[in-house]
C-alpha cells in the first residue's frame, strides 16, 4: 500500500516535471524570440532589459535558464513581474487561489446537488414529459455562454431589479473573505457560483441520466430486484453505485481546471480577484513571468485532482483498486 | 393437484404492449419438496415463465392464474410482491459473474437480503450470512463473505447467490439455469446442493435446457415449446417414454453413453416458430414427423395417466 502510494506520487511529481519543462520551452526557449524583452514588457529601457537577462540567465544554456526559472518560481519565490511595477508573482497567485477555490467548492456544491436531482428523477421518469422537459433545460444551460449568463445576471441584480425585494440582499460585485465575514463571503459567491455551475449542471444531469438507465439493465439490479428491494433503494443504493464511476471522473477533471484558472469568465464578469482573473490579466498585458505561475499552478492543481480522482475511483470499485497495483 | 400445490400455474400468458403475445398458456404445478425441471430451447419461454413468477416483468401484460400458498401472484401490487420476492420466493440466476452487484462484498449484499426481510442487526445478519455461505460449501465462510464478487471464482460465487437465495429460507425456490456458466464438476456439486434445499422441504423450479441436469436433480419435468407447455409428468416417465414428438426429438438429440456411436445425431429440421409466426394449431406441426390434418387445431394439455399430461393428437380420447 505505502509502496502504491510512494509510486503513485512519483508519478506526480514527473508529470509536473514533464509540464514545467513543456511549459518553460514554450515561453522561453521559441526560437527567434527573445524572451528578455517579452518579460521586461513593451518599451523595456536597455538598463531594465540587460537586468533581466542577467537575473534570468539569458545569456546562458537553457538548462541554466530552465533551472533559474524554478528556482525563482518554487523556492526563492521572487519571480516578479516587470509589466506590473516589479510586484512579485507567486504571492499574487497565492492570495487568488482561496477566492478561486471558494467559487469553485460553491459551484460544485450546486452542480452536483442539481445534477443529482435532475439525472434521477429524468432517469426514474425517463420518456415523460418531465424527463424531456429537463433534458431540454440542461440543453439550455449547457449551450449558454457563461459570460452572458453573468452578464445577464449582473443587469438583473446589480441594476434593473436591484432595489426589489427579491434582489437587495445582492452585494455589489467583488469577494469578501470568509475570515472577515462568513455571511458576506457566502452571499457574494453565491449568484457567481451558480452562474458557473449552471452548464456544468446540465451536462452532468445528462451523463447522470444516461449512465443511470443503462445501469438499470445490468443484471445485479435484476438480483436486487428479486431480493425484495423497493424502488428507493433498487435506484439509489444500487443504480447510482454503478453509475458513478464516470461521473466522479468527469468531476474530477472539471474540479480541477476550474481551480486552475478555467472559472476565467465567472472571475472576469463577477470581478472576483481569483486565478482565472489574474490570468486574464496576465494575458491581457503580456505578463509573462505571471502567466508561467498561473499555469504552473493550473497544472499542479489538474495533476493532484487527478491522483484525488484515481484515489476515489479505488474507494468506489474494488476491482480497479487490485487492477491498478495487483495483489 | 391444485389447492394443496406450493406454486399452481395456470393459463399463464404474456402479452408484449404491442399485441404480440410470448406466452401462449402456461400451466404447471410445483409441490413442496418437489423439484420441477422447465426444459426447451431458448426463446420457448422457461425464463419468461420464471420472472412472471416473481414479478420481474415490467412492461408485459400476463393473464391467467400464477397461484402461490393460495394467493394469485398476478395483478398482485408491487408492493406486496416485494414482501414476497426474495423472502419466500428466490430466485438463483444463470450468470454468477454479473448477477452480483461488482462493488460491494459478497457478505454486504447477502446481510442486505436478510435486513429487507427481518429484523435483525447488522451483526446478526452477518452471522447468519456467514452460516449459510458455511452451509452451501464455501471453504472459510467469515472471509469469503468480506470478499468481492471478481474475487471469487464462478462456482463459489454461484454458491453464493444460492446461499443468498437461501437466506430467507424461501417456500419456492426458481433456479434459471443455475449451472450453465459453470464446468462440470461445479455443476454437480450445485445440483446436489439443489437437492438438499428440496429434501428440506421447499419447491425448487430448475430451468434448463439440458435433459443431464433435470435427470440429477429433478423429480418432475414440464417440457416447454414457443410459450406453451407440451408435455409434463414425474422425470422418469417422462425421459423414459416421452410422449410428445418434441420430447421424443429432443432426446433423441442427446448422443448415447453406451453402444456405437451414431455417424450423425439426429436433430430437428426447421426454426421454432417466433411470436409473430406461431401457428394457430399445434405449434410444433411444421417440424413434426407425425403431422396429421387434426394437427391444425391446437390440442389441450390432457392427462393421459396418472400425473402426466401431453398437448398432442396423438394421444386424444
């Protein structure tokens, strides 16, 4: 077990390596652009320019220059960015990761509450017009765009209806941290997160859905049904154990490139200072050192979701936990 | 026969939504302590039969009478079947690999079937569990009942779904082809341990469709045909001189233990008819040798002696 375990992170901690590498060549090592000028940004003064290749080792091999660059960024930590005023990067990720992470756990709260419902109760009522009704309203969240669903929100609560009964518990838009005011933090996530997790809860319904009926035709449901089992329980405790799998992988992977800056548009619309936003930023002005943390970061979270998920799926089928290290 | 048979089927059809109909009247009858081998080949309705019996059918239409210790199965509410189902009728399935759910111990979901029926604790159930798994065979019972099904091989996880099907200690107990899946020597062990549970007193309904199995473990035996029965009676009568030209065929098609062996094993020309294409008489009259123009009329199930019955003209009074 230990052993699995220890193999299992050094499987990790390579496939970081093996993304650092990609990313670091991507950036700096595209032949026929000098990354120097890149990082001090647009109209660098020499001086400006001649410290970045010096503190970057520009100058030297790429092996050298590779090193450099994760050194500044995992151990000393000073990588800063030249287009922001010498700022330093990695600390600016680190205080977006916690508004990133409460809108993401939110969101996930949502989806997966909806999903649920939504995907069993089409399931159990499959072919009726509830079934299709539902169907047809995840179809709807999954086709619009999350940015015109917040924008579309934001008009609503933030300007038209803003003053009604039914919206004047809406804060304006931004993140209050939940250490300064739980009540706050709450209601300001709230209206975003949603927003976000409205495509997901679509999508999920569907998967939900479909593995669930064909769940349903496996032959140990037909046992459970001639234990004696009730409806509630045939569905709930038997179904839905076997239809989990694809869904807690799916999970998985949407958990975690949310975390990693995929909530961009949410952040952006609902001007909560996250990973999303920060890159978004980044992007917009060409910062790049800042844009090598983010992703750096993004991958780091996908990678360690991942190792969660595999960790998941051994806990909810036994046959891949002997599969995967043998017995 | 009838008020005092543990399982009295009679007239049994089955309709699908759209008119077609899969059984064609079904009747037998099924004592305590008696084993009922349902023979025939695939689609003539055995498992159809068996699910009617525990209510496994949703979306099929029956008519007629499935009369189970005095109560008429049909038509009953799902909600008293499931009282029913599993506690004192079970039912063991033909393929032991996928009738266990994958995820959970095979111990978890014997405990389950015992905790819908009775009240007992978790802790009660599990040694209740671990009695019959001991019972039904199964080398270290405590241990086997933590393991998964993958875990186990076909004939202990066969043991098990019987040991499963047992837990409530079941009146009447449906076995759907039981031992198929399973090599030769599982196979008897299985069948003798079908013995046991009838010599104890419960019905056992034994589908199948090999003459082997229901000469091992049977006692009667109801041959079945495009959804009707065609002939019944005690197993011995029956193997020995099988009345209906489909009885005659089918055994003829077993190749012999003793004495020369035929160059060809003669086998019966043609298709069983499907739902569709039934014929309005005698379903077997286009494969049949002995076809006569009376054959046109679809002839009862009449009894020709003593507990044999035989649906064929050529025994008509």
């Amino acid at each position: 077990m230990i052993a699995a375990l220890l193999s299992r992170i050094g499987q990790m901690a390579l496939v970081i390596f093996g993304i650092s590498v990609l990313v670091f060549c991507i950036f700096f090592a595209t032949p026929g652009a000098d990354p120097t000028a890149r990082i001090a940004g647009r109209g660098a003064s020499p001086q400006v320019m001649e410290r970045v290749r010096a503190e970057y080792g520009f100058d030297r091999p790429l092996p050298v220059q590779y090193v450099r660059m994760m050194e500044k960024l995992f151990v000393s930590r000073d990588l800063t960015s030249f287009v922001n005023h010498g700022q330093k990067v990695v600390p600016e990720v680190a205080s977006a990761a916690p508004v990133t992470l409460s809108l993401v756990l939110w969101a996930a709260f949502f989806w997966v509450m909806g999903s649920l419902g939504i995907g069993i109760v089409s399931a159990v009522l499959r072919d009726s017009w509830v079934d299709r009704f539902m169907m047809v309203l995840g179809l709807i969240g999954l086709s619009m765009p999350v940015f015109w669903l917040g924008e579309v929100v934001n008009l609503f609560t933030q300007s038209r209806w803003h003053d009604t009964w039914m919206f004047r518990w809406v804060p304006p838009l931004g993140y209050v941290p939940l250490t300064e005011n739980p009540l706050g933090w709450a209601r300001s996530l709230l209206l975003p997160s949603l927003t976000l997790a409205v495509s997901f809860m679509g999508l999920y319904a569907r998967i939900l859905r479909s593995e669930l009926l064909s769940a349903m035709g496996e032959d140990s449901i037909r046992t459970a049904r001639a234990k004696g089992a009730g409806p509630v329980r045939v569905w709930l405790w038997h179904g839905l154990r076997l239809s989990w799998l694809s869904y807690v992988s799916l999970f998985g992977l949407d958990f975690a490139q949310l975390l990693g800056g995929g909530a961009l548009l949410t952040e952006v619309v609902f001007a909560l200072p996250g990973v999303g936003r920060l890159t978004y930023q980044a992007l917009a002005t060409l910062d790049l050192p800042l844009i090598m943390a983010t992703v750096m970061y993004a991958a780091i979270f996908v990678v360690i979701a991942n190792a969660l998920v595999d960790g998941i799926y051994a806990l909810l089928d036994p046959r891949i936990r002997e599969g995967q290290y043998g017995r | 026969m009838g008020a005092d048979s543990l399982l009295d089927i009679q007239n049994l059809k089955l309709d699908l939504p759209d008119g077609r109909r899969l059984l064609e009247g079904v009747s037998f009858q099924v004592q305590a302590g008696e084993a009922l081998g349902v023979v025939g080949e695939s689609g003539s309705g055995k498992s159809l039969t068996a699910m009617s019996v525990m209510g496994l059918l949703p979306g099929l239409y029956a008519s007629g009478q499935i009369v189970f210790a005095g109560q008429n199965l049909v038509g009953l509410p799902d909600k008293s079947m499931r009282k029913l189902r599993g506690a004192r009728i079970a039912m063991i399935f033909q393929d032991p690999m996928t009738a266990f759910l994958p995820v959970r111990s095979i111990g978890a979901q014997i405990d389950e079937q015992i905790r819908l029926h009775q009240p007992r604790s978790r802790r009660e159930a599990r040694a209740r569990t671990v009695q019959l798994l001991g019972r039904m065979g199964v080398p270290d019972p405590a241990m086997a009942a933590k393991r998964y099904p993958h875990q186990l091989s076909g004939g202990l996880r066969q043991r098990a779904m019987i040991a499963m099907a047992l837990s409530c200690s079941p009146d009447l107990l449906i076995a759907d082809e039981p031992t198929t899946a399973l090599d030769v020597t599982v196979q008897a062990q299985i069948l003798t341990l079908l013995r046991e549970i009838r010599d104890e007193g419960a019905g056992v309904m034994l589908i199948t469709h090999d003459m082997g199995v229901v000469a091992q473990a049977c006692t009667h035996v109801a041959v079945m045909y495009s959804g009707l029965v065609v002939e019944r009676g005690p197993v011995r009568d029956v193997l020995d001189r099988p009345l209906h030209p489909y009885t005659q065929a089918l055994l003829a098609a077993i190749p012999p233990l003793e004495g020369p062996r035929p160059e060809q094993l003669p086998t019966i020309p043609g298709q069983p008819p499907t739902p569709e294409n039934r014929p309005s008489g005698c379903v077997f009259a286009p494969r049949c040798g002995f076809v006569r123009p009376d054959c046109g009329v679809r002839p009862a199930l009449i009894e020709t002696e003593e507990g044999r019955r035989v649906a064929c003209v050529l025994y008509a009074v």
